[in-house]
C-alpha cells in the first residue's frame, strides 16, 4: 500500500517528458505543423462539403464527421501535448485529466464507428445498387450517425465514471498524456470491475468494428467475382483504400492499447521519446484518409478530395441488376 500522504492528489504528473533543451523548440514547431495541417484540411473538407450541394450524399456526410471527429480529437491532445513540450513541469489537475481521457477516448471509438458506417454504406451501394437511395434516406444516415456518436458518448462516460470515483494512491504517470488504465493502476482499492469494462470496451470499438467491415468486404469481393470487368475495377478503387485505412487504424489503436496495458516500467523508462504514441495514430490516419480521399472524382472543385457513390454503383439497371442477383445466389436471400 503506497503512503497515505499521496491520497487522491489534486495533480498528477507525467514522466515520460525528457529536457530535450533547445531542441524543444524544434518539436514544438513539427507538431505545431501537425497540428495546423490537420485542422486546415479538416475545415476545408468540412466546408466543402457544406457549401458544395452535389456532395450532400451519404458518403460525403460520414467524410465529414469523420473530419469533425478529427478536429475534436485533435483538440483533445494537441494543445495541452505542446504546452508540456515547452514547458519544464508537466502537472495536470485530475478533472482536466479526466477530460482529456473523455476526449481522446470518444475520438477513437467515434473514428471505428463512422469508419464502419461507411464500410456498410459501400455494401448496399455494391450489392445492392437498384435499392441504394431508398435504403441510404435522409433518415437512415440521420440514425447511422446518431448512433454513431451516443454510443461513445454513453459508454466512455461510464468507463471515466469507474475512473474517476477511485481513490488514488501516487501522481506519476508513466504517459505523454492521460489514459485511463495508467489512473486505475494508480489505485488504492480493488479494480476489477473497471479492467472488465476497459476489456468490454475494447471488444465493442475495436474488434467487432473489424470484424464487421471484414464480413462486408467478403460479400463486396464475392459478388466483384461474378461481375464484369469495368464494375470490379469500380469496386476495387472505392473500396481498397477504405479498408487499408480501417485495417490501420485498427491495429495502430490496438497495439497503442496493448502497450498500455502490458508494458513494464523499465521499458516506459528506456522508451522516451518527444513523440507520443496517439500523435503517430492521429497522423498515419489522417495521411491515410488523404490517400482514400483521393481516389474520389466529385464533379467539382473538390474533385481532388472525394468520389461520388454514384462511381461505384453500376453504369446502367442491367449490370446493377446482375450484381444484386450474385448478392442473392451467393447469400441465398431474395431480400438482398
């Protein structure tokens, strides 16, 4: 049992910053960069699609909350991660500590959830093209991405909720910031319940995501199998990049979760570095989703950014008629 003395501190303190010197200020810059390279894009993606009337598709409303998702994960990490750099103490107060889990945490899951969204979303325009605009309405994309953003808001909460009722028992976290399982580590009494609702968590926003944009790729792959030439070169460019990106992120969130969880203290002490784990996420998959937008053609000024649900579903009724029949020989449904 750790000494009374350091019972529930008002502040706790990150480790895992080293004086770096001048060189901090160098840092400082690249991440400033990172940072206002993020939020520019993210705007102008955003805008664009607000003020451009053909982009008010499905596909271009879940880019959007993807690029909102961003900018508030990125305002959940950025600025308080370049005051540490240049500053020589690194002290956060507990309740702005639980903000910042709160913050990152809902970014994370969020980013699953619309990512899987659009992965389904690929499916009905793929496998079921004649049916597309009757099944993606204006109030299925409302509850897609309602659901999308409560999930998260209602589950984290409850996980920080575990958190922040324990009594802790030191102030040092070995973190460049705030996560949830180095606070619970932290505590003086039994934490059962709370590792049982991380690992749920994990499990909801992580894995079954994955496996669900696995299952519809499956079924996409299937039914280009059976299609023509010029539909699987369609569905090939829309979608690879789609799921490359999910793949990524995936496994990039797991592994950052992973070595928080199991890492040793000797090689959180060994492993110091000026960068954290979460800015190398948050930047592959921004960098990554550049590449995926890309690939789409918008009749547009934006045609350098997205592709319009209209590329992927078949030229004519004809061809979009034979992928929704493979749909249903491959799956035995007629509802398909």
């Amino acid at each position: 049992m750790k000494s009374n003395n350091s019972l529930n501190p008002l502040y706790l303190q990150f480790t895992l910053f080293a004086d770096f010197g001048p060189l901090r200020y160098l840092f400082f810059s690249l991440c400033l960069l990172l940072y206002m390279t993020i939020v520019s894009a993210n705007v102008v993606i955003i805008l664009a699609v607000c003020l451009e009337k053909s982009l008010h598709q499905p596909m271009y409303i879940f880019i959007s909350c993807l690029s909102f998702n961003s900018l508030y994960g990125s305002a959940g990490f950025f600025p308080r991660f370049l005051m540490d750099i240049l500053s020589d103490t690194h002290l956060i107060s507990r309740p702005f500590c639980s903000i910042q889990i709160y913050v990152i945490y809902t970014y994370v899951s969020c980013e699953m959830t619309f990512l899987s969204i659009m992965a389904y979303d690929r499916l009905v325009a793929i496998c079921q093209p004649l049916h597309y605009h009757s099944k993606m309405t204006f109030k299925m994309v409302t509850l897609l991405v309602i659901f999308a953003v409560l999930y998260p808001v209602f589950a984290i909460g409850f996980m920080l909720y575990l958190t922040v009722r324990l009594p802790l028992c030191g102030n040092k976290l070995n973190r460049l910031f705030c996560s949830n399982l180095p606070v619970v580590q932290l505590s003086c009494v039994d934490t059962t319940l709370n590792n049982i609702v991380g690992q749920y968590l994990l499990v909801t926003t992580i894995f079954t995501p994955l496996f669900f944009v696995l299952y519809t790729y499956l079924r996409i792959l299937l039914v280009c199998r059976r299609s023509s030439s010029e539909f699987r070169g369609k569905a090939f460019q829309t979608c690879l990049p789609h799921i490359i990106t999910f793949i990524t992120y995936s496994l990039s969130v797991f592994c950052e979760l992973s070595l928080t969880r199991f890492e040793a203290d000797k090689q959180k002490r060994d492993r110091r570095s000026p960068f954290p784990v979460i800015a190398t996420v948050d930047a592959a998959c921004w960098v990554a989703r550049e590449a995926d937008w890309t690939r789409w053609r918008p009749p547009s000024w934006f045609s350098d950014l997205v592709q319009p649900v209209g590329d992927v579903v078949p030229p004519d009724a004809a061809e979009g008629d034979q992928a929704q029949k493979a749909c249903q020989k491959l799956w035995g449904r007629t509802d398909v």
